[in-house]
C-alpha cells in the first residue's frame, strides 16, 4: 500500500481518503463555524467511517471496495453543509458583491451571458461567444474580463491566486464556485450556435488528440477509451458524449478532498497537462476554453452538480 | 455537372466543420502555453511523428506507417548484447517511479519509466494500469531468449519499431530513460529471477 503512494501521488489509498475527507471537512467547517452541530454530525459520520475504512482495509480487491467506500460517502457528504466547497461559495457571494478596483465598484453588472447581473443559469451556457469581446470564454475568462472592465481592477494578484492553498484563498475559485452553484440541478446545454464557438469546440477535440511533449501524451492517451486504468486510478472516457462525459462536465468546480482545495476546470486541466509534461498552461487562455468546449459539447444535457466533491 | 459539384460540396461540408485549420489550432495551442519557460518551448511545438499521429488520431495510412516504422528502427541504439539486460532489482523502481519531466517536479529529478501506470508486470503489485497490454512473466513466456529481449531493448527506445504511432512513449529517443536504465527494466522482464517472472500471485 505504502508502495503506491509512494510512487504516485495521483493514486489516493481511497482507504485513507475516508478518514482525510472528514478531517478536511470537519477542519474546514470548524474553522469557518468555530463548531456546532454541523461539527458535531461530522464528528458521528467520521467515527462511522474509520470502522467501516477498518473494514474495508480488511477486504481484497483493495479498487472495487474503495470506490464503493467513495460512493457511499459521496452520498454521505452530498449534504450542502458538509460539503466545504460551500465555503467557497459563500467566499465567492461576497467577492461578487464586494466594491473592488479603481472604479471602486462591485461584479454585480457584470453580463455573464444573460445580461448584466443574471446569474441563476449562466454556467449552464458557458463557454460561449461574448460580442463585446468579440470572443468566446469562459467563466473564468469573462471573470476577468469583468474585473478589468467593470471594475478597474489590476488582476495580476488574482491570477498570482488562481489557485488556492491551504491559507491562502483564491478569488477565481471562490467566484466561480458560486456561480456554478447558482445553476445546480439545471441542465448543461452547450452553445453551440454561433460559429466562432463551434470553431473552438473543434479546436478543442484537434487538441484533445494532439500528441506533445517527451511523453508523446495527448488527453486521448488517457482518456480514450471506456474503462481504462492508470495505476489504480479508474480514467473517464472523454473521446464520446455519453453518461461519463455528462457526469464529468456538469461537476466542475469541485471540492477536491486530496488537496482541500475547490478546484475549477482550469485546474484540473493545468493537472493533466502536468501529467503529460508540458509546461504549465497559461490560465484562462484561449486552449483550455477550447477544450472546455470540447467538453461541453460532450456534456451536453448534463445535470449540473456544483460544486461536487472528487478525490 | 454543377449538381453534382453541389452534392460534392454538401458532402464536404460536415467534414470541414469537424477539422479545423491545424495551423489554427497550432497557433492556439502556442499562445496557450506562450509563458512557458526558455527551456520548456520545444516541448510544446510537434515533431514529425507527433504531428502524424495526432492528425490521423493514431491511425496512419499503409504508407505513412511504413515510413514510421521504418524511421523508429533507424532510430534504435542498441548497446552490446552483454548490456541488453542490465539489473532487474533497479529495473523493478524504474518501473515503479513516475517521477520527473513534470513542471511540478524540482528540477534535476530523475525519470522513471512509469510503466506500472499502463502496464500490469509483477504479478504481486496491485496498482497497475491498463492502458498497455500485461507484461507478466514477458521473458519466461519468452525463454529467456536474447533475441527477444533486444527486440524488447528497441521496443522500449522506440516503441513505433513494432506499431506505427503506439501510445507507449519514446523512452530512448526522447531521453526520458538512459540506455543503462533501459536495460535494467529489460532484466525486469527478462531476468529469470525476476518477479515479474516468479511471481505466481
């Protein structure tokens, strides 16, 4: 067991995720709350949970029973207060509305798709083409936009936060998890109509095959197929629409439990551009939109699940 | 006649709307890693081979894979045949080790071959992947024969010698592996006393 996370930090002993994911949690929550009931619950569900890990350690073929074990608790944690990508929600409700930039005023103009302020729904349609920007984008791109725009503000420390750590936050995820929020239980519909994002979507799918770097890896060499493994770790097949492609673009931003971090589709694409070593990806730049788009197209019809909760 | 160029052009349609300009997606691709650092750029253009492979999503024409193959095996430097097999016990953490060549690793990292993340090999080691075909008991299936175990040395170096645009990585090539830590995951196959040969379970 030590063996594979040794070797690889990907691979999570989904045995251990258990007991981590409560900690974080309950650590989140009780920093954000100083306890309570909700701490006290958790308290409950982590006692349950280290005898049913107890078990499992027990129990052969280690794979099988652990994504059972993360089922389950998916199921447990789909609880909104215990999720702590909430507390990037709320975060992200008083960065919307709070006063920023030399124009010293908030995001709350800011037109997202639907007109200035509407939110409930937006990212059910993002990316899409924006005709100020003559340009499609997503979330992320049209936060900044925004930022620069509306608001005045110099966005280099936001990008220098892109992505949060342990004490230090980060606006953009923050921002996104709450927007993305404001679309949970909707339905992902891809724009699709207006040419400039059909294009990117196509660019999108050229990238996702576009063999690079000393590995010779592109996305399909991973996730080309149905029911392929890396080490032990099970990888989703984004080569077709269908359930997989859904499930996976209607959860994005999550909280990821193996860096107690709420992470947006931006990072997780900076993740498997690590893996295929390349260089880091520019954030927020027109290739991640175009394979975000790509995605979507897959995605369509999703039911959108935000933020979600991932290993 | 001009019908005819009609239905042509109609048919073509959707098929042009599916594959884009490729010096587009060239040029989105280099502006989306445009502050890669010096060192980093060359990794971000294609060589040959990538850019083929990418185009025909691992499907080359009869031609176009003749030419790859043909390249690969020209590429292949063998060591001596008493260097084909080196050390399997070192062979055994190179296959383990998915270290090195990403930009989160600190630099001067050493590579592994990562080969449990696609391959099943020792039978005892749980966490294997399965985007290659299983490697267990590769020599003794092989008699231990030397000749399959420099074919396996050129496999390794260049994966393309055996099947045009594999998925596998150049390890040789592309310098991801020494040719001594080459021939010490070849020992891992080939050794007799090898786990990956050993091992019952």
């Amino acid at each position: 067991m030590r063996r594979y996370v040794q070797h690889s930090e990907h691979i999570l002993i989904f045995e251990c995720d258990n007991v981590k994911l409560l900690f974080a949690v309950a650590a989140e929550i009780g920093a954000a709350q100083g306890g309570g009931t909700e701490l006290l619950n958790l308290l409950r569900i982590m006692v349950l949970c280290l005898l049913g890990s107890a078990a499992n350690l027990r129990a052969q073929p280690a794979d099988v029973d652990g994504e059972k074990e993360i089922e389950r608790y998916r199921a447990m944690i789909n609880d909104p207060m215990a999720n702590p990508g909430y507390l990037a929600v709320d975060r992200g409700e008083v960065l919307w509305a709070m006063a920023r930039g030399g124009k010293n005023v908030s995001l709350e103009k800011c037109d997202l798709g639907a007109g200035p302020g509407v939110l409930d729904g937006v990212a059910a349609h993002l990316p899409r083409y924006f005709a100020d920007a003559d340009q499609v984008m997503d979330l992320e791109q049209r936060l900044l936009h925004c930022m620069r725009t509306l608001q005045g503000l110099d966005t280099k420390d936001v990008i220098a936060r892109r992505f949060g750590s342990p004490g230090k936050t980060s606006d953009m995820e923050d921002l996104v998890a709450f927007i993305g929020n404001k679309s949970l239980g909707m339905k992902y519909q891809a724009s699709l109509s207006h040419p400039k994002e059909r294009e990117m979507a196509n660019i999108g799918e050229a990238m996702f095959y576009r063999r690079s770097a000393i590995n010779d890896f592109a996305c399909a060499t991973c996730h080309g197929d149905d029911g392929r493994r890396i080490r032990l770790q099970a990888l989703p097949d984004l080569s077709k629409p269908g359930a997989t492609a859904r499930e996976v673009m209607a959860s994005w931003p999550a909280y990821r439990v193996s860096q107690s971090q709420t992470r947006t589709m931006q990072h997780r694409l900076w993740d498997c551009y690590r893996q295929m070593r390349m260089p880091a990806p520019d954030y927020a730049s027109e290739g991640i939109t175009a394979l975000t788009m790509y995605l979507a197209k897959l995605g369509d019809g999703a039911t959108i699940n935000v933020p979600s909760i991932k290993r | 006649m001009v019908r005819i160029f009609f239905l042509a052009c109609l048919l073509a349609l959707p098929a042009l709307a599916q594959t884009p300009d490729p010096a587009r997606v060239e040029a989105v691709v280099a502006a989306s890693f445009a502050s890669a650092p010096a060192g980093w750029k060359s990794r971000v253009t294609q060589d040959a081979l990538q850019e083929i492979c990418s185009l025909t999503r691992n499907q080359p024409s009869a031609a176009q894979a003749e030419a790859i193959t043909a390249a690969a095996k020209a590429s292949v430097v063998l060591p001596p045949d008493s260097a084909i097999i080196g050390d399997w016990r070192n062979g055994e953490k190179i296959a383990q080790n998915g270290q090195g060549g990403q930009f989160s690793d600190a630099p001067g990292t050493v590579s592994g071959g990562n080969c449990y993340a696609c391959h099943q090999m020792a039978l005892s080691e749980i966490s294997y992947g399965t985007l290659g075909p299983s490697l267990s008991k590769y020599g003794k299936l092989r008699d231990f024969e030397l000749a399959d175990a420099r074919a396996t040395f050129a496999k390794i170096f260049n994966p393309h010698v055996t099947l045009a645009c594999s998925t596998m990585p150049r390890f040789g090539l592309n310098k991801v592996l020494t040719a001594q830590q080459i021939a010490d995951v070849v020992a891992f196959l080939f050794d007799p006393a090898s786990p990956v040969n050993t091992d019952t379970k």
